[in-house]
C-alpha cells in the first residue's frame, strides 16, 4: 500500500470523561497517521471512542495528553480563540443530523463560514455557488431545510463544510440519517471529493457499506484503536 | 445585513411565543410611560413655575391666613417688583365630582404678575370692571361649555353659600404646560360679602405672591420678607413659586413614591417575561450555538446574536408601547385631567422608556449567552438528534 504524507499526526492521545468521581477513559494511547488526500473509515460498536476522537482531530473536544498535529500545527497547544479560526479555515464538518441552521436558505447556510474569512459579498456569492453546484443543489439554493430531503439537506451541510476549501473533511454518521438511495448518493459525493478534489477524508460510521467507500478502515473497541485494515480505493 | 436577517428570523421562528413576548413588553412599557407621566403631572406645577415669583404664606400652615395689611410692608422691602394675593376658595360647582381649582385673587395685579395666563383685552377689561366676574382657563371652559355672559354658582365650603359669579374671560396658556383649568373671580368681591356674613374672616388673604426686581436676588428678599414678619401674629414662610408646588407635591410624597416604585417593578416583570423568552430560546437552540462554534464562530458572535435578538425583541415592544402612550395619556388624561394643569407625555418619558427596554433586553439575555458561550461544543451537538 503506498504510504501518503501524513497530514493528521496523533500520538499517545489519552481521553477521558468524569461522571461524579468516576473516570471513564474514553481514548486509551491512541496513535495514528493519516495521509493526506486519504479517505479513512473509522468503525466500532457505540460507546467505543470513535466520534470522540474525531472530536478531537476536529479540535471539538481537547486532549487529556498526547499530541495532535493537522498540517504541522499542534492543534492541543492552540487556545480556544485559536483554535476557532484554525477549525473555520481548515476543517470541514458533516453531521449525521445535517446541522443546518432551520431559519437560512440553503445558500445562507453555505455562506455561513465564509462570513468569517475578508471576501466580499460578491466574493462569497461565487464560493457559494460553486460549492452548492458540485453537490448538484444549485437549483435548490433559496429553499429552507425543511423544504428538502434528507440527501438534499445532507448535500447542502457536505457544501458547507467545502466551501472554505478546508484542509480536512470529518464526517460524523454522514448516513446515518438516511434511506439507503440518498446514504448512496452522499457516498458517492464524498468519494468523488476525494478523488476528484483530493480532499482529506476522516468518516465515522457503524455502516460496512459505508466504510467500504474509504481506502482505509480503523477499528477502535473500548478506546483502543486495532490493527489497520486497509482496502484499496474503488 | 445578514447578521439582522438572521435575527429577524430567529426572532420569529416562534411567532406566537414571540408576539405574546412583544405584547408583554408593548403593555409594560405603556404602563412605565402612563405612571411616568403621571409622576411628570404632578411636577408640572412646579416646572412651569417662575424663577421670579416668590409665595408668602403663613408659617405655620397654608390654611392659615395673613392678614391684609402686609401687602404695604411687603410692597417696602428691596427687590419688590411687584405683587398680588389670592385666597383659596374651595367652591363646587353643582356637584363635588365637578373639581377644579377656584381662587379670589387681586385680580388687576395678580393677571399682571402671570404673564402667561393669556387674557383678550376686551375680555380682560370686562373681567376686571365686574366685581362679580370671573375668568377660567380655556380647558375649563371646555368642560363644562361655558359662554362669555353665562352665570355660574359655586357652593362655598370654605365661605358658606351660595356665589354667583359671571363669565367675563376665557384665558388661554402661553406654554403648553400652563394650566388652562383655573378659576379666577375678585378678592374684593369675597371680602365685602365675607366683611357682611363673618367679619372676623375678613381682610384677609390666603398667600401674597411676589414678583422680584432680579431672580438671582430672589432668596435675598424672601428672608427680608419673612424677617419683616418675625415675631408678628402671623408669621411668614417665602419661597420661591417652585418650591411653593413643591411642598405641595410633597403632601403626597409617598404616593408618588409607590407610583415610581410600581414603574420599576413593571420594568423588573418585563425583565423577568423577556428572560423566560430568552432562556427558552437559547435552550432550544443550544445546539445551533454548537454549530456556529464548530465552524469558528467565536463565543463574542454567539452573545451577539442573543442579545441582539433580546435587545429586537424588547424594541419592538417598546416601539409599539410608546406609539401607544400618547393616545393612552389622552384618554387618561381626560379622566384625572382635572387634578393636572397638564397629561401629556414628556420626551424624558420616551428615553426613559426606550432607557428601560434596553436594560430589559440585556439583562434578559445575560444568563442565556452565558449559558451559550460556554457550553462546550461536543455537548451542544449531543443536544441535537
């Protein structure tokens, strides 16, 4: 298998969480590289660990100890002010549940993280539309959440999420949410962004079929990440 | 723009919730305007008042008299300009529901000394050479529609009987804070019937008023006044014109302080209705501030957005409770208008009104942003689904 530049370093990450005066480790020594341009799947029963560390590949959720890089920046050493505009302009998130904003178009919610970057409006505009065609919704960009499908709303949050051009894609259950068509769909969509675009892909699911998708599966069970099972790209 | 568009939106993502909030608020900021400017009526004696007329009463009390005779000492002192002097009459008019203010004054000097009482001169030369005439301020007149001619009876508490008296003059307010709901007849014609009925009481006046050569001399002549009357059989207390009212006003100081104390408890319900909306609000939408989060908005942003939607809340409401105010105060002021020489609503009312909504809305949204801001954004997005 060929061995990509890594562009996401994690190295004896530990996390836990308290309840009362109980510690429940969550992340046990976790270390792990991920190449850039790669697709990785990230499997396991529920409670194992895997949105947790997505989290904190994220910068969502902070370390209890070891060391995260993304694109050579330590991310656990960056503070909170820092760390928001390290997310906005290198990570691109998708939710199982959309996360769209219920009361902006799809097109406003497309725009949303670029309101943080200096373009002009007429600037965001471009951006937007171009994010809104590769997901083939540029016809649908006045309509409100409610007013489409799941895949749609799902295509306008995976929109969302490239419209900053991040560095990396995480994908939380992207398919969770959905029929088997539009799951379908919103794999191909990502598969060809990582192909087509080369974009950086960290996905967790409990779906084999999903999974199948990535060029890379981990497995975590009980906060301890198994043995790499890779497969080639389709 | 689209930080406004989204408040808008957010605002109205729940109408009925948020329009009964912004009727809560309309009726709250109309009430704080209708007791302000019930507070502003009764000081509005007092801000119309002039800085160069001084009030000579009796020490004592007010419903002491003084006796006739002062007016040529008074008339020595330095710094007399000029002066005059009234007797509170206390006479109803057909029924004791019909009040208004009913005064004996010297009458030539007296209108002399109140520039803004506005007399037509045909109407003030009638007034002045009928012993039994007597003049009312247009507000009155309106009332009880009154005509120039017409005969009107009061019955005298103070002054037993029956008093006729015959409409010489309709006077109108130079300001619009004078009081146009006076009534003004002769001195001279009380006391001659007084001189007849109880001639004890007679050759005698309630208050002198007193104009100054200088306002700034003003206190200077009110402690020569009263030195010239010490030791006398009655004593004097000269004030100025302002602090006559106000010691009035302060007759009745502990109502006007339950009135100012129920406009701040109005303010501190509407803080504690917009509250409620603002916390439901930002715990249903604890989520959606996880969102903004995780795509780099920073906690100043979020805090922007709640209390930018309080604060347009609150200002909606506000807008409409002071578009409502002034009507309201008209009607109100139909009702106890009698008591007020003027119920109108003062612009202080309005920034006060407008001072309140923005308190309301930031203190409604401080615990909800907090909340916000802090959550941490792995638990807001657990929130949704």
């Amino acid at each position: 298998m060929e061995i990509k530049t890594p562009i996401v370093e994690i190295e004896h990450v530990n996390k836990s969480y308290h309840r009362g005066t109980r510690t429940i480790p969550v992340l046990v020594d976790i270390t792990l590289d991920i190449g850039e341009g790669e697709f990785l799947a990230l499997m396991g029963p529920s409670g194992s660990g895997k949105s947790t560390l997505l989290n904190l590949i994220a910068a969502l959720d902070n370390v209890d100890s070891g060391l995260i890089r993304v694109g050579g920046i330590d991310i656990t050493k960056l503070t909170e002010t820092e760390l928001a505009a390290w997310r906005s302009v290198n990570v691109g998130f998708i939710f199982q549940f959309y996360n769209l904003i219920p009361v902006l178009t799809a097109f406003e919610n497309v725009e949303l993280p670029l309101l943080l970057t200096g373009l002009s409006r007429g600037e965001r505009r471009q951006h937007v539309e171009l994010a809104l065609q590769v997901v083939n919704l540029a016809n649908r960009m006045d309509h409100y959440p409610g007013q489409l499908s799941g895949g749609e709303q799902q295509r306008v949050a995976i929109a969302r999420a490239i419209v900053t051009d991040p560095t990396i894609l995480v994908a939380d259950e992207p398919t969770g949410d959905l029929d088997r068509v539009a799951a379908e769909e919103i794999l191909e969509l990502m598969d060809r962004l990582n192909l087509e675009s080369h974009k950086t892909i960290i996905m967790v699911t409990h779906d084999p079929r999903a999974a199948k998708k990535a060029h890379t599966i981990r497995h975590l069970d009980k906060g301890i990440l198994n043995n790499v099972h890779s497969q080639a790209a389709p | 723009m689209y930080i406004l568009k989204l408040l808008l939106r957010n605002a109205f993502r729940h109408k009925l919730r948020t329009s009964l909030t912004i009727l809560s608020i309309t009726i709250a900021i109309l009430a704080f305007g209708l007791l302000r400017t019930f507070i502003s009526a009764w000081y509005a004696g007092a801000e119309a008042s002039s800085a160069s007329r001084l009030v000579t009463r009796n020490a004592i009390s007010l419903i002491f008299p003084l006796p006739l005779s002062y007016k040529d000492k008074i008339r020595q002192v330095d710094g007399v300009k000029q002066f005059a002097w009234g007797t509170w009459f206390a006479g109803i008019y057909i029924d004791e529901k019909n009040f208004f203010a009913n005064y004996a004054i010297d009458a030539k000097d007296y209108m002399a000394l109140y520039p803004e009482f506005i007399l037509p001169p045909d109407q003030k030369k009638a007034f002045l050479n009928d012993r039994k005439g007597f003049c009312a301020g247009r507000k009155l007149i309106e009332r009880y529609h009154w005509k120039i001619g017409d005969t009107v009876i009061l019955k005298g508490t103070i002054y037993p009987g029956n008093w006729e008296f015959v409409l010489r003059g309709i006077y109108h307010g130079r300001d619009e804070s004078t009081d146009e709901r006076l009534f003004f007849f002769h001195w001279d014609y009380l006391n001659e019937t007084v001189k007849k009925t109880s001639p004890r009481r007679a050759d005698q006046v309630g208050w002198y008023v007193v104009e100054v050569t200088d306002p700034n001399r003003a206190a200077e002549v009110a402690q020569a006044i009263d030195k010239t009357f010490k030791n006398s059989l009655a004593e004097t207390l000269t004030e100025t014109e302002k602090s006559f009212f106000l010691s009035f006003i302060s007759m009745v100081g502990a109502i006007i302080v339950a009135i100012q104390l129920v406009s701040f408890v109005v303010i501190i319900i509407i803080i504690a209705v917009a509250a409620n909306t603002m916390a439901m609000t930002a715990r249903e939408r604890i989520g959606e501030y996880a969102i903004f989060k995780t795509l780099g908005f920073r906690g100043w942003r979020i805090a922007g957005m709640i209390i930018g939607e309080s604060l347009l809340l609150t200002m909606i409401g506000c807008l409409f409770g002071i578009a409502l105010t002034p009507p309201a105060a008209k009607v109100f002021g139909k009702i106890v208008g009698t008591y007020f020489p003027t119920f109108r609503v003062e612009i202080e009312t309005i920034y006060m009104d407008i001072g309140a909504s923005i308190l309301v809305g930031l203190c409604a949204a401080i615990i909800p942003t907090w909340r916000a801001v802090r959550i941490r954004i792995a638990d807001g997005l657990r929130r949704i689904g």
